[in-house]
C-alpha cells in the first residue's frame, strides 16, 4: 500500500486473521503478520540463490503514477486518485529514475512491448527481470516501489516509534525493548550524539553479532563504505541505512 504507516501496515496484516475477514482466512490455520527484518533477508537470499536470479540484479521497480497533487487529486491521465508507486512495474534497468506514467498505460501493455515510457509489466518477458525468480512466480518490488515496512526497530525512545508504530513497538504505554514472536528489537547507541547519518553508523557497529536479516550480509566489498550501513554501502552499491534517531524502523527495497 501507498500512504500507509508502520503501525497501520501491522494492524492490517494482523486483522487478516480476524473473524470474519473478507480472504475467509482463520488464526487456526494462517499466521499473517507484518514481516520481521529476518523474513525479509530470507527473500533476499534466496533471490540471489540458485533458486532465484542466482546472482544476476533484480531489475528496479521505478514506474511512477504521482502527480504531484493530494490523494484527493486525481493522477494526470489516471481515473484513480494518485498514488506514488504500482507493483509488478520495471523499464528494466537495475537503477533507473523515476518514470513517470500512467494506469491506461500500464494496462494497455502485451507481448513484450513496453508502454511509451519505458515501462515493462509484471506479465511480460522483460517484466519478470524485477521478480524474486526471473519469471512470473517470483516476488515484486524487492528493489524500487514503495517501501517495504518490517515489524524491527531501535527502541531509542525516539517519539516516532509511538506516531508511526505504536502498535509494534508499545505494549500499552510501555516501549518495547526485547523481541517477541512478530517482533525484532535490534541494539542501539545513540548517547551524545545527534546527527542521524552518524547514529546510523554506529548503531550498525552496535549490531555486530546479528546475523540472517540481510543487513550485515549484503553490504558491498566494493561500495566504499561497505562496513558502515549507511550510504550507497549494500549489494551492488545500494542505498542503506541503519535505524537511529527520527527513523527508528527497518524500511527496505524502497530505493536503489
């Protein structure tokens, strides 16, 4: 979803469970939840794996309906109120701009012609180059899209952990400090300090020891700043960085 918090993305995805839920679905047999940074890095991994692109690039999802007025204000040439990003998009390159197109578009699409703008769509060949797996089964938006929003977090006491996710990190009026089950709390050290860029760094630096969420395994040889979660410093010199301060959740694949 566009325009959507932290706390609401986990209080959707914890009412799908819930009696009498539009998908039919029951807590007896489904466990739906916002997923945790480590559930995230599983995709991750195994789109790199021999059971994904086996280490080719997942394409960006870069395809752009904004624009430019509220969500009151209908999209240029779209019957729809705008909206930033539409899933299962790509013009096919790894780090792409910003393309800018529209709904009309996107659904006029077939073979493997792209729209006018460069877009390519989820049901074409080229399409598929911005899935988990290279073809249509995969996953979407792992690269480019909206933001992916995971249940992790630094309880750094920062206010934004109650305004933006208060159902995932409060327990009543108390702050979350240790993991549960839909949950991950990650280490911080942010005493003295004030500049966000910084506090990024050394909260990364604080994280030595954990491992299997993609954060410390997918940071680049090659970036320049390949140990410091911050920057262009991930796989294929990719945007990072670590929580602190005034965003103190987990946000992936919402960037190159």
């Amino acid at each position: 979803m566009n325009y959507i918090t932290i706390n609401d993305a986990y209080n959707v995805s914890r009412a799908l469970t819930s009696s009498g839920n539009i998908y039919g679905l029951s807590s007896s047999n489904t466990d739906s939840h916002l997923m945790k940074n480590s559930e995230w890095g599983a995709v991750t991994y195994l789109s790199q794996s021999k059971y994904g692109q086996n280490g080719k690039e997942i394409t960006i999802n870069n395809a752009n309906l904004d624009s430019g007025g509220t969500s009151a204000t209908k999209a240029e040439g779209n019957a729809v109120a705008s909206v930033y990003a539409v899933t299962g998009c790509t013009n096919n390159t790894t780090d792409g701009a910003s393309t800018k197109t529209t709904i009309e578009a996107i659904n006029g699409t077939s073979g493997n012609t792209a729209t006018t703008e460069g877009i390519y769509t989820w049901n074409q060949k080229s399409g598929q180059n911005a899935s988990t797996t290279g073809t249509i089964y995969g996953i979407y938006d792992m690269s480019g899209g909206a933001w992916e929003r995971t249940s992790s977090y630094v309880a750094n006491n920062h206010e934004n952990l109650k305004i933006f996710g208060e159902s995932v990190a409060y327990q009543g009026v108390n702050l979350k400090t240790t993991s549960t089950k839909y949950t991950t709390v990650y280490p911080h050290n942010e005493a003295g300090e004030t500049n966000i860029d910084t506090l990024s760094q050394k909260n990364f630096a604080n994280n030595t020891k954990i491992y299997g969420d993609a954060v410390r395994e997918t940071t680049s040889s090659t970036a320049g700043t390949s140990t410091s979660g911050w920057n262009t410093s991930a796989w294929n010199a990719d945007y990072s960085r670590f929580p602190a301060l005034s965003d103190p959740f987990f946000l992936r694949g919402g960037d190159s």
